[in-house]
C-alpha cells in the first residue's frame, strides 16, 4: 500500500479518533453485578451426557460463533478393552449434528465428552499474550479484548485443552468466555441452558448455595491434564481414565 | 578537573533524553487507555465491554413468565428438567417482542430424534428408540406430548396443547 503526505494527514485523525473510541470503551451493562462475589466454573457430568449436540448448537448461535469453529464442542470416545490407553476419538462438525448410532454389543466402551474452554485458574494462555489482550477476570473468566488482541496465536498454541482459534473474520484469538454476557445478568450459559440432561451446570463456587459444593463433596471429579497444573475450572464427573 | 568546561555537550544531550521521556511520557499518556491496569495488565472496560453482549436465550424464567400454562403441564411431565429453549431454540427475540416475533413450532421428527435415538454410546438409563421400528416414520407428537412426553401422564393437556389431535 502506497501512502502519500496527503493521505497520512487524512489518515491521522481518523485513527485518532477510532483510538479515542477504543479508550472509552463502552459503559458496564449490568451495573448490580459485583465481580468479586464470584468465581465460575463448570461441572460437566460425563454420565448424563447423551451426545445430542444442543450445547454446540446454541453455543454458536449465543455468540456467532462461525461454521467450522467451536467454543464448545463434543467428542465421542471409543476405548477398547485390548487398548486402554488409547481411545478413538470422533467429534463430526463438533459434534453438532449429532454422532453416528453405535449398534448394541460393539466391543469397548463408547462415551461422550463435551470439551470448552477451562477457564483456568492458571492459565498458560494468558500469560503468553504479549500484549495483555487476553486475561483472567476477578471473577475468574479467561476473556479476550478483541481490540487489543494482534492475532498473533501464541495463546492458540498454548492452550493444552486446544480451545482456542482465530476468528477467520475479525482475525483475532476466540474461545468461550462462559457467556459472559450472560452470567452477569444472572442467566446461566447458553449451552448449560440448551442441555437437556443438565449434563453441563454452571458453578458459582463463591456462592455457597451453588449445588456444585455439595456435589463435589460427595463426587470425585477431575480436571483435564491436572498434570499440566492449570487449576483447571471445568470439573468433570465420571471421566474415563482415557481421556486425556 | 578541567574536563567540565567542555562538559556543555553531555549537558545537551542529558537534555535530550529528558525531552525524550517527557514525549514517551505524553504519547504513554494519550494511548494507554484509561482502564488499562484497572483489574490488572489488561484493558479493565474490555470486561463490560463483552458483558455488554446481546443476550439470544431468553432463559426458562423468561418464558415461564408468560407461558405458566405449559410450565404447569411440564413440571409434572419427565421433561420437567427440560429447558424450554433446549427445544424451541434461542428465542430473546421472541421474549422482547411476542407479537412480531413468533416462534417456529420444532418439527418432532427430527427433534425427538436427536437425543432419543438408540445408540451404544448413551447413557442406558436415557430412554432411547429406534425412530423407524418405534412409530413407522409417523411423528412422535401423533401420541406423545413433548411438553409430558410419558403416554397417559397427562393427556387431556395432550390435546389441549398441540399434543395428540
């Protein structure tokens, strides 16, 4: 692009005040909402789980997700008896259309897995960005400031879960951000919401009257990779020890 | 000590650097945003910024607000731990303007099937069917209420309310 004396003292302003507009910001839309009464996280029980592919599809339409890329999606697993460590792993479109029907008496064990964004505590996706674009709020929701953000993927690569893209539009990093939008309003997420099993459940786990206390108190739930020390948030019942 | 009478050229270029910083300081000034560090090393107004978001599911609250007659009929139903837009779809638009936006009514062939259909990797306490050997392709609403799907539950509601004809 050749830009001449002209056009630059044209342009100036302009991104001037295209810049003053990314200053402002705009105002907070839900002014009762105290962030640091809270900190979210997600229960997903693995049991409950049916496979029909609700939470992708309101996930997409919630936040405009585009075709082919997934805030949230399902995978189903196949883990043979003769080989435990390694399950097949199918996930068609996300798993948005649903899974093709697995007959009575196939060998090994079939499960569905909803994967998402865990929203870590520690997130390793946060502390790559070099540009502070992405971060943990107070109330413990991993965002992305899309007009801060350069598109540059280091936090794609760095994510372990793989939860991240960039958007092939606005070019710049996407993933879930727990409807935001939403639990601030006091709604529950739009996939938690479009479960029919209530396989998925939003959890408050500053609220001490969020159901999730006393699941946890009495179930063993997981976290993906807890090697990994992500202090992952989205705490899965039920998982099989071969998904990894 | 005589090397300060020809000091004069260190003293201008002193100045220069704090020319320097004053500018950085100025251009820092203008383009770091004022919520920048507000939460921590990020753009603070970003996180109303997102919150700000339209909302597309209504949320069941929304939709029981009006429509407490099928809430009745689903309480008692085995879909009582259903959400309404789990089905019917996101429909805020619908809740902020009923009379211009009206809902399209699911077809239950295909939504009935989603979760219904028989298959291996299920749950098995979910109750599955094998759509074409269960009713011979005819739609799942000719018997079964969606909203009470359990045949005889509630069927005088069936026919009342788009069920059973």
């Amino acid at each position: 692009m050749n830009i001449n004396r002209r056009h630059l003292m044209i342009l100036l302003p302009a991104a001037a005040v295209a810049w003053k507009h990314v200053l402002a910001g705009t105002p907070e839309d839900s002014p009762n909402y105290q962030m640091s009464e809270h900190w979210w996280g997600m229960l997903i029980d693995i049991p409950k789980c049916i496979g029909c592919g609700n939470c992708v599809r309101a996930c997409q339409t919630e936040n405009d997700v585009p075709d082919g890329f997934f805030r949230t999606w399902v995978e189903q697993y196949h883990r043979s008896d003769y080989h435990l460590e390694t399950p097949e792993v199918i996930s068609p479109d996300g798993g948005k259309e649903g899974f093709p029907v697995v007959k009575e008496g196939e060998e090994g064990k079939f499960f569905f897995v909803p994967k998402m964004c865990n929203h870590c505590t520690d997130s390793p996706c946060t502390q790559v960005c070099p540009v502070g674009a992405t971060f943990i709020t107070p109330d413990g929701v991993v965002l992305i400031d899309p007009k801060y953000c350069l598109g540059c993927g280091y936090c794609v690569q760095a994510c372990p879960y793989g939860c991240r893209y960039i958007h092939p539009e606005k070019k710049v990093a996407d993933k879930c951000t727990l409807c935001y939008h939403r639990i601030t309003k006091g709604l529950t997420t739009a996939c938690c919401e479009a479960c029919p099993t209530g396989a998925r459940q939003l959890a408050d786990l500053k609220n001490p009257n969020d159901p999730i206390h006393e699941f946890l108190k009495t179930h063993t739930v997981q976290v993906l990779k807890p090697q990994m020390a992500t202090g992952a948030k989205a705490f899965y019942n039920g998982l099989d020890g071969s998904v990894r | 000590m005589s090397g300060l009478k020809d000091a004069g050229h260190l003293f201008r270029f002193a100045g220069l650097f704090v020319l320097a910083f004053l500018v950085f300081l100025v251009v820092r000034a203008y383009v770091v945003p004022k919520s920048f560090g507000e939460y921590g090393h990020y753009r603070g107004a970003a996180i109303g910024e997102i919150a700000a978001h339209p909302v597309k599911f209504a949320g069941r609250q929304t939709c029981e607000t009006c429509h407490t007659d099928i809430a009745d009929i689903k309480a008692k139903g085995a879909h009582a731990h259903v959400n309404c837009e789990a089905c019917h779809g996101a429909l805020a638009a619908h809740a902020d303007d009923p009379m211009s936006v009206t809902p399209v009514k699911p077809d239950s062939a295909v939504l009935c099937a989603r979760c219904h259909t028989a298959s291996a990797a299920k749950p098995a306490s979910f109750p599955q069917v094998d759509p074409a050997e269960h009713s011979g392709g005819a739609p799942c609403v000719t018997c079964h209420n969606p909203h009470s799907p359990i045949i005889g539950s509630d069927f005088t509601a069936n026919a009342a309310k788009g069920g059973a004809k």
